[in-house]
C-alpha cells in the first residue's frame, strides 16, 4: 500500500489524469468501506471523499492504515494486499 501510495505521488499529473487517480480513490473507498464494517460504525459504511487527484496516494495511505489496524485474521489481509496489488496494475503505476 505504501509503495503504490509513493508512485501515485511520484506520478506525472497526465497519467494521474487518465485513471490512476480514479483506481486510487476507488481502493481507498473499498479500504474504508471494509474498515468501517468491521469496525461497526453507526450508520456506516460511509463513502469516502474525492479529494482531488493530488489527495489520493494520502487516502490510500490513511484507508489501508486504518484497515490494517481493524483487520481479524490473516484471510482478511491477503484480500486487502490483493485489492492493493490488482489497483496498482490497473492504474499503471
């Protein structure tokens, strides 16, 4: 998660523009949504913001983060790395 994180913030505005903003914020989305419902929240899960496309390598960072600290078991965690890995090929970064 951290690594792609770094190569969204290392990519050029161009290729952020044609999609790999677009693939961040929908990881960042499914991190938190899968955080909130474990975690229980009231009312939840709620929809992460659209920051802007200079935002998402941050809200891929605070989403996994946050998973990562709520995760149960070792099944939930390699569905999480997955998510991340499959979201790093389709945004060509």
């Amino acid at each position: 998660m951290d690594r792609f994180a770094d190569r969204l913030r290392a990519a050029p505005q161009s290729r952020l523009q044609r999609g790999a903003a677009a693939e961040a914020l929908a990881l960042a989305r499914e991190l938190a949504r899968r955080a909130q419902i474990i975690e229980g929240v009231e009312g939840g899960p709620y929809e992460m913001a659209d920051a802007g496309m200079f935002a998402v390598a941050d809200q891929v960072t605070v989403a996994g983060r946050d998973l990562a600290l709520v995760l149960e078991n070792h099944e939930e965690l390699a569905e999480a790395v997955a998510l991340v890995e499959e979201a790093q090929k389709r945004a060509g970064v």
